[in-house]
C-alpha cells in the first residue's frame, strides 16, 4: 500500500495550473471593481436605467439559502437564462419561498453601476470584462439598443389590469 502515489508530482505550480484548467467558470458571476468581493448577476440592465444592474452578494445568505442558490445558479437551466433573475422566480429555497421573492424582500439584491461590476468567464484578465462593456456587445450583436436589453414585465402589467377590483359602483357598471 505504500508508494501507491510515488509517480504523482508534487509540484505547486503545475498542480496550480491544472486546478485552473478544470475549474467551470458560469454566467451571471462577477465582481465589484473596487473591492473584488463576488456577486452574483441578477439582472444586467434596469428597465429605463440601463447603466445599472441588479446583485446580489452569495456570501451574505445562509448556508441553506446560499447552497440552493448557488445549485440554481450553477444549473443547466440557470446557465441557460438570458438573465439569471427570471430563472429564480420560478425557483424556490429548500423551504418553500420563492428565491427571487426573497431575495427582494430581505434586500439583499443591490442596483450597481455597470461600469462597476466586472464579470468573470474565464481565467485571468483575459476572463474578464466590464458588465457595460459586455452590455455594448450584446446590443450591438442584437442589432438592438442597450435600453432595449432590459427585461419588461407586459405581461405582468396586463394581467394586473384585468385583476384590477372596480373603487365603486360605476366602474363596475363600467365593465
């Protein structure tokens, strides 16, 4: 049993260098540009502010919370969303409690700058690009303007006006 591993090098460098070519690197992960700390890409755009974004820090959730949220993140359909945010309205924590809903409530998504977000898609600083830098690319490939990236909710305003209760018996009459 000994010796088992006797061919394995156990040099740091070349071991560091294979751990960096197996890492997976994700959508929707990025940075801030003053600090570093790690977030998470909500929203790349804000209807009618698109030089701002919606984070969230991962770190500042519970352990329960964060691990879901990171397994929603990491998932094939989370990596296949456009914008990570309306993936998790439709997820929810261990618990029962829409991720998006929570997340909303308890304030943990933050609106950023673009300009101040950097995201991370591969090694080193060639891995690297700024969200409105990013942002510029993804509008000019669309043929569209970066206002026009931002997610809008018709849907959710037509559905309101149909759910809309009559103030008073004319209104009512009304319809």
């Amino acid at each position: 049993m000994f010796n088992l591993y006797d061919k394995m090098v156990m040099d740091a460098s070349s071991a560091d260098v294979e751990a960096k070519a197996a890492r997976k690197y994700y959508k929707h992960i990025g940075i801030l540009k003053d600090d570093g700390a790690k977030v998470a890409i909500l929203f790349r755009t804000v209807p009618e502010e698109p030089e701002n974004c919606l984070v969230i820090g991962p770190k500042f959730l519970s352990d329960t919370y964060h691990n879901a949220f990171m397994r929603a993140l990491e998932s094939a359909e989370g990596q296949a969303s456009f914008e990570l945010g309306t993936y998790l309205a439709r997820q929810k924590f261990p618990d029962g409690i829409d991720m998006l809903a929570l997340l909303h409530n308890d304030n943990y998504i933050k609106k950023m700058p673009t300009k101040d977000v950097i995201v991370t898609y591969g090694p080193g600083t060639e891995g690297k690009i700024a969200l409105d830098k990013l942002n510029e690319m993804i509008a000019k490939e669309n043929s569209i303007s970066i206002q026009e990236l931002s997610i809008k909710d018709d849907k959710h305003k037509e559905t309101a006006k149909k759910n809309k209760k009559p103030n008073n018996a004319k209104e009512a009459a009304k319809n």
